[in-house]
C-alpha cells in the first residue's frame, strides 16, 4: 500500500457540514485507501455523523474547534478572530507538517487569507491564484486565475503559467499545453501585461509544459490548451459565463421534452445517451478551487456541495500530495531563476 497521505479537513465549513465534510471523506477514503484524515470542528456533532459510517472511524482523528468562521465574515475579520476555529486549525495542520493538504466548504475569502497568513508564498511566487478544473470537448482542463487577482501584470500571468502547469501535470497526468486568454490570437493583441507574459514564456524552454501562445474565448470549451491563464477579473467572468450557459442549456433542454409528447418519447429513447452528457458535465465531478501559488496544498470547496462533490474536493487535494505537486512548484521556479536574473541586469 502507498504512503499515507493525510488531509485536514474544515469540518464545520459548508452549507451541510459537519454530516457532507464527514460522507465525503468517507467516500473519498474508499477510492483512496492511502488517505487519512483529521477533522475540526464541534465533536459531539461529528461523533454522531461518524456513528453512522462504518468502517471508516479508524481512518479519522477528530480535532475540537470552539469558533467556526461565518460564511459571510469579510477576510480581515477571519484574521483577526478566526484563531481557533475549524478553518484555521485545519491549515495549521498543514503548516505545521501534520497534513499534507486541507480541504474547506466555507468562506472562500476566509480561507484564502487564513493560508497566506499560516502558509506564505514559495520563493518566486508573488500572488496566490485560484485554479480549477472543468470540461471540454477534447478533454479535462486547468484554469487560473478565477477570482483571487482582479488585476495583474506580466509577472503574476508567468507565475500563473508556472503553477497551472505544475497543477495540470499533478491532477490530469499529462504533459500540458499552456494558452494566454486573450481576444485574438495573433502577436500584438491584448495589453501589455498578457505581451509580457507571452514574451517570458517563450523564453524559458521549460521541459515539464509548452507554450501556445494566445488563445480566445471559445476555445476554452474546444479544448485548444491543457492550461487557461488569466487574470482573476477575466477568468471569474468567464467561469460565471461558462456555468450560465450550462444552466441554459438544461432549462432548454428540459422546457424541450416537456413541450410535447413528442418531445417526452424522444427523451426516453435517447435517455442513456444524454445521460452520460449528464455525468459528464456533472459540476459536482469539478468540484474543488485549488490556491496554487502557497507553501501547501489548499482546496476549497464549493459551499453547497454534497457527499460526492466534496470527496472529489479531497481527491484534488490528494492527487496533488501523491505527485508532489509543491514539489514541482519549487522546481519549476528554481529553474526560471536564471532567465529572470538574466533579464533584471
């Protein structure tokens, strides 16, 4: 059997926590064996929900919080008194070397401060960025930034390139192609910043990704690259548009059948192929924002998730630990040291 890798998990983070936080890790210990888990968060309320799983006890260490941060406290508050919550004591285990990654439902804000306050950045990375994985028509792929960074300039877009890669290689298993959102394709669009990133990346021949270039909007759902880089305005924007057009796909879809009985017997005949459509397109299959860009491994989960959407939250954070994904980080970055050096004098 492989190492164990331990996960802390935000036990009192979500909608539905703690019953979601524990189905979940349950769910994701039966697909990964190797993986421990240690849960903060009121006790009482989580002996009761782990009383209900067998088998599953002897995998889990229960850790008692007093305070559980408010979904809707602003970030400087979570600093200020989130000490000793389940949050932050489930990040601390990570810095502190008891975790190898930490998995929260709650406040996003929350819990993107709390990192960078317990975890800081590597050497080389300026700004954290928020990456996730989503569907295409080729195949799965990263994005980032989704909203941690309204603005950036070149550097934090190279950064961005450096991580997206490393995550890419860790979570899909590949050696990834990485695109630059932009509005067209050719050399002199877009603003200075996305020209400067471009020029740094093709630049570095880096043997773990390849550069190609710039890409549009539609070709994020064509699967052109394995890795979308952008700032965090444009790629929240994007993602909300994505998820919309998802939801309006659906509505048509179901507004169709019911039209008619026409429409209800097409349904039924090609009901096992739209149901794959279905499940492929699950939200709950990409469920789970990674911090890339901080001394360990941080996934947050979406706030409303159920049993399954989160086991696969604590599966991203599990790959990443298996494959050495901080690891590949600090590599990565050590190798972009010299051009830098180079291009400052």
């Amino acid at each position: 059997m492989p190492d164990p890798i331990v996960i802390a998990l935000d036990g009192m983070g979500g909608d539905r926590a703690p019953d979601i936080v524990l189905r979940g890790a349950a769910l994701a210990g039966e697909r990964y064996p190797e993986a421990r888990f240690l849960i903060h968060g009121d006790p009482e309320r989580m002996e009761r929900g782990l009383a209900g799983l067998k088998g599953f006890g002897d995998r889990v260490e229960l850790h008692p919080a007093e305070k559980v941060i408010a979904d809707d406290a602003k970030p400087s508050s979570a600093l200020r008194g989130g000490e000793g919550s389940s949050m932050w004591n489930a990040v601390q285990k990570v810095r502190d070397g008891r975790a190898d990654g930490v998995v929260s439902a709650g406040n996003t804000g929350a819990l993107m401060a709390v990192s960078k306050f317990l975890l800081r950045t590597p050497p080389g990375v300026g700004r954290p960025a928020i990456c996730s994985i989503m569907p295409t028509l080729r195949a799965e792929i990263a994005m980032l930034d989704l909203g941690a960074n309204i603005e950036c300039d070149g550097e934090n877009l190279f950064q961005f390139a450096v991580m997206g890669a490393a995550f890419a290689s860790a979570v899909l298993g590949r050696r990834p192609t990485v695109g630059l959102l932009n509005v067209g394709q050719e050399e002199l669009k877009g603003g200075t910043a996305l020209r400067d990133a471009a020029a740094r990346l093709r630049a570095v021949a880096d043997p773990s990704f390849d550069f190609s270039g710039f890409i549009e909007g539609d070709d994020i759902t064509g699967g052109a690259v394995d890795v979308v880089v952008t700032d965090g305005f444009t790629g929240n924007v994007a993602l909300k548009a994505l998820e919309g057009s998802a939801r309006l796909y659906g509505a048509a879809l179901r507004r169709a059948v019911k039209s008619s009985f026409g429409g209800m017997a097409g349904f039924w005949l090609a009901r096992r192929a739209l149901n794959k459509v279905r499940d492929r397109f699950d939200p709950r299959r990409y469920n789970g924002a990674v911090f890339v860009g901080l001394n360990g491994v941080v996934v947050k989960a979406h706030g409303g998730s159920d049993a399954f959407a989160f086991a696969n939250a604590i599966g991203f954070a599990v790959d990443m630990a298996r494959h050495g994904f901080l690891d590949d980080v600090r590599s990565a970055f050590e190798r972009m040291a010299p051009p830098v050096a180079a291009t400052a004098s």
